[in-house]
C-alpha cells in the first residue's frame, strides 16, 4: 500500500479508501491510484482485512446432496448473487454416517472463515425444532417448515400437490394417482400430504401411492404396475425424472400419454435434456430461493434484522405442455 501511494503522489489512507470501494475519493484520483495498482500487481489482502473490520465477505453453504437438481440450481443462485455482491462461497455436505443435525453442521462452518451460514435441509433432522444458532454468526434455512429461531424460505411443496390435484381433476379425471419421493425427504413427505389432503376435501378417493427414489428407474416401474390399473387416468409424479419414467413404464405397457393416462412431475428438469419434451410440470423457482436466501443472510451479516419464524414462500409455477389430456 505504500509502494501504491509512492506511485500516484497520494497518501496511503487514499489507497485504503480505494482499495475499499469508498466513495471519498475524487474520480481521477481514483483512477490514478487504480493505474498504480494495477502497474505494481497490488491486491487486497482479505485475510488482512477481515483481521481488520471483523468480516470475511464469505458465506457458508451446508446441503445434503449437491447433485440434486433442486440443489444445484440452488447452489448455482447464490454463488451468482454472492459473487455480484462481492462475497465468495464456502461448501460443505452432510456426509452419510455423520451426525446429521444442525448443530453439527454449524459447529463445522463455525470453524471456517464464513460471515453467515445458508443450510438447505432437504431431509429431516432431530434438533430442527427449537435449534438457537450462534448469536455470532447469521443463519438462514430453505426448509419446508418455518424454524422457530432462523429465517426461513422454500417453495409451497405443500401448495404445488394441491395445485397438480386441482388441475387434473379440473381436466375430469375422478381420482389422482401418485408417485411419491423417499420418505426421507421433507419436500416428499409435504407433497404426499398436499395430494392426499387435496382429494380427501373433494371427496375423491384416494389411492395407494408409489414410492420412488427420485430416479426415472423408479417411475418407470410404477408406470408399468399402474399401466394394469383401468381406474389409473392421472398421475402425479413427484419429480420429472420419475414422471418421465413412468411415461416410458406406462408406454412400454402399451397405454399412451395422454390418450390413455395424462401425467404431470415437478421441477421443469428436463428442459434442454430431453429432446421434444412434452411433460406437463410445476416448475419449482429454484433461483428464487437461493437469491432469497442469500438476500437473508447478507443482511443478517450487514447488521439488518430478518424475522425468524416465519417462512418466505416461493410461488410455483405450472407449465403446460403435451401430456396431460381433457376428458371431461
């Protein structure tokens, strides 16, 4: 910093002024000192820096799976946002065999220079409910369920089940069959009480449900069980890749989507993966949640109290496309 000053005739506190983004800086003097740094190779010392104002402009990320589709889309939102506010990301996963609770998984980012935490907890975990983070370090999650002492934000897993079942019975169908995620999952678990909440209060029968794993294998088995079902005319898979499956399952046994059987997924994953895709889907705005969840934690971290217990809701969004068919 004093070599940089030397260079442009200033003194060193106007180089710390530029060096941090300070709007008491003339214009040219500015771009003098930025010429300076340049010419020497200087960068900013952010280890210095944080030793100094007491922040690290990181952001902790904990999920259980990265490779999810749901996840990464995620993941791939607040690394965009974080790097346009000029924070960097730090990743870790809840391992298999690992004592998966959030205290853990805090007492682990806790030991890494993070000024705030992001916890995407797709499965559930025992200390969820009455969990205090550290007063020292913000912490948001995208859960299903609102917590009782962290902001909270995700999708309407819930509502997207209700949505789907309204839809297909809108299209004359008297009864709606699903394939379910793992039970492990909180998004499974609210989407199979949505869908069976959603025809008990219409008085629709209810019937027995597929459990799958996520994967189109999984679908594609259900479809050809459901393939022999006569009463089976709508199929709300819980994912697109088991939704596509089944598509295939229920093909391979000779009955044709939506002549025969109108289906609908979630997420819009197959778009750009699937040529002449024709699979109607609640798409799941995945971008929304990680910008919103970075939204809270920045904040949190820039002073800026952000409500606990209530949950921000991401509206979801039905698109339309072949696979779904009027028989009203």
């Amino acid at each position: 910093m004093q070599d940089v000053a030397k260079a442009a005739g200033v003194s060193p506190q106007t180089v710390s002024r530029v060096a941090n983004d300070s709007n008491a800086v003339k214009p040219e003097t500015r771009q003098r000192v930025e010429a300076a740094m340049e010419r020497l190779g200087y960068r900013p010392n952010y280890a210095a820096r944080a030793l100094k104002h007491g922040r690290f402009q990181d952001i902790g990320v904990v999920m259980f799976d990265t490779t999810r589709f749901g996840n990464a889309r995620i993941l791939d939102s607040i690394v965009t946002h974080a790097a346009e506010d000029g924070y960097s990301v730090t990743i870790q996963t809840m391992s298999n065999g690992a004592e998966r609770t959030l205290a853990s998984a805090i007492d682990r980012m806790q030991r890494q220079p993070v000024d705030g935490v992001i916890v995407v907890l797709e499965e559930r975990i025992s200390d969820f409910v009455g969990y205090k983070p550290p007063r020292e370090l913000p912490v948001v999650l995208i859960s299903e369920a609102a917590a009782d002492h962290c902001p909270t934000v995700d999708a309407d897993q819930y509502g997207c089940s209700t949505a789907i079942v309204d839809y297909l019975m809108s299209k004359g169908h008297k009864t709606v069959y699903h394939i379910a995620g793992p039970v492990t999952s909180r998004a499974a678990v609210s989407r199979v009480q949505g869908w069976r909440e959603a025809l008990e209060q219409i008085g629709a029968r209810v019937p027995s449900m597929y459990i799958g794993d996520w994967c189109a294998d999984s679908g594609y088995q259900a479809g050809v069980a459901l393939a022999h079902d006569p009463e089976c005319t709508a199929i709300y898979a819980a994912n697109d890749q088991m939704a596509y499956g089944a598509m295939l399952g229920l093909e391979s046994a000779g009955k044709r989507v939506p002549e025969d059987v109108s289906i609908v997924g979630v997420d819009d994953s197959l778009v750009d993966v699937v040529p002449r895709l024709n699979l109607t889907t609640m798409r799941m705005r995945n971008d929304a949640i990680g910008a919103t969840a970075f939204s809270m934690v920045r904040r949190q971290c820039e002073g800026e109290k952000v409500p606990a217990g209530i949950k921000t809701v991401i509206p979801t969004e039905l698109i339309e496309r072949g696979s779904v068919r009027d028989i009203s």
